[in-house]
C-alpha cells in the first residue's frame, strides 16, 4: 500500500471522481494520489487530515506546453495545496537533442514549486536509452528530485531495465518512480525490488488485493477488512467523519 500513488487524471474526471480517489487513497493507505492540477484545492481537502500525498501534475498528458504556462501551472498547484509536482518533460524537445529547453523547461518548474518535490515523467517509451539517459543527467542538474518512466497516457507498460537504466544515469541522484500501465502484481514486486520507490496507477485496488491475497495465503496477514465508511457520505460528511477520526487519533 506504502508504494502506491492512485491517480486520476483522464479528461472525462469529474469532482465526484475525485472523491472516490480520495476514499479509496484513505481506505487503502495509500502513499500518495495525482490529480490534474484544476483539482489540487479539492483534493487537498478531502485527505487534509491524512498521510497521503497530494501530486499534481504539470504539463499533463504532454508536456507540450510554453515554458512559461508550465511554470504557472506549477505556481498555481503549489498555491492551491499540491504537497509535490509531477511534470511531463517537454518530449519532442529532448527527440530533437534541444538540451537547454529541456533543461530550462525543468528549472522553471523546481523554482516555481517553491522549495516542494518536482518529479519529471520521461517517457521512456517515446525516447531511446541515449536520450533518456540525458534527460536524467539534464533533470538532476535543473533540481529536481525524482524521475518517472511515463504517464498513464503512453499505456507504456514500464520495464526493470527501465528501472535500472534511470537509476544508473543519474548516478543515485533522483529517485525513480514507475508509470504507466501497471497493474500486474508479479511485474510490480520487481520493479520495486530493483529500486523503484512507488507505483503511479490506477490499478491500485487491484495490486493491493494481490498483495493481501499472497499474505494470508502465506499466514502473514489476516482479518483484512475492505468496507468502506464513505460509500453513502456527502462531501459535508465524509470531512465531518475525517474531523473527528483526527480528534479521536489526537486523544489517544
């Protein structure tokens, strides 16, 4: 559960969506949740009270965006409560070897996110190793702080050579995230055993459950419990019950 960002960020996502994002975040523990960055404000006060990261995304599906709107678009997450950013590198830029772009594209996003995380999505199913290897050397050297293979838009389905390969071209200096199609559970142990630090999914339900399958048939883990409190709550509710789940935790 630990290793999982649970994202929402297709075009059709509505603010109920959202919701069910952030129940589902609370109810399994989530690590984190991405949200576009038009959501940021809503999303944060739906976890305010929670362990859960809030990501928003920058320059989403594409990263083809002028460098001053990606920048603002920063500005805007981190002021509406974005705990860290997740930025799509400017693509087409690195296919055609345009360093200085890519890397200016990146540092005004770090300066913009004001001191918080700013994660870049490379796209590794877009470039070869060559350029995905000077994207993070590029990355490491603009100030930012983690590195994913993709989005969830490329359906690219992440690989432990791309794993490794991220974590060696920046010599340990960014951490690396996986992105993409993931939603299988043996393919997930992997990548996080090679050294990937959280899962960017939408399959996140279906991971843990496989988890938690593996667990009890090995006698680890029992009486895992899957109800949800918030099925039937109202957006006034379900911040009413969070309220007092933190008087409650704060009293003991």
């Amino acid at each position: 559960m630990a290793y999982i960002e649970s994202m929402q960020v297709a075009a059709e996502t509505m603010p109920g969506d959202i919701k069910k994002l952030c129940e589902e975040a609370i109810r399994f523990h989530y690590r984190g949740i991405i949200v576009n960055s038009m959501y940021t404000s809503y999303a944060k006060s739906l976890i305010t009270s929670q362990p859960i990261e809030l990501i928003a995304t920058v320059g989403y599906p594409l990263g083809a965006m002028a460098l001053t709107a990606k920048a603002e678009e920063c500005a805007y997450a981190i002021a509406h409560g974005a705990d860290s950013i997740e930025m799509v590198i400017a693509v087409g830029r690195a296919k055609c070897g345009e360093w200085d772009y890519v890397t200016e594209d990146m540092r005004r996003v770090v300066k913009n996110a004001a001191g918080h995380p700013v994660c870049a999505v490379v796209e590794t199913g877009l470039l070869n190793a060559y350029e995905t290897a000077r994207v993070c050397r590029m990355a490491a050297n603009a100030g930012i702080s983690a590195v994913r293979t993709s989005t969830q838009f490329s359906q690219t389905v992440p690989q432990v050579d791309d794993v490794l390969l991220l974590s060696k071209a920046s010599e340990g200096k960014l951490a690396v995230k996986v992105g993409g199609k993931v939603d299988d559970y043996e393919l997930a142990k992997q990548l996080i055993d090679v050294g990937a630090i959280c899962l960017s999914t939408i399959a996140g339900k279906q991971l843990v459950r496989a988890a938690v399958a593996e667990a009890e048939a090995a006698g680890l883990y029992k009486g895992w419990d899957e109800t949800n409190p918030f099925e039937n709550m109202t957006e006034q509710e379900l911040f009413y019950y969070l309220q007092q789940q933190q008087a409650e935790e704060k009293k003991s």
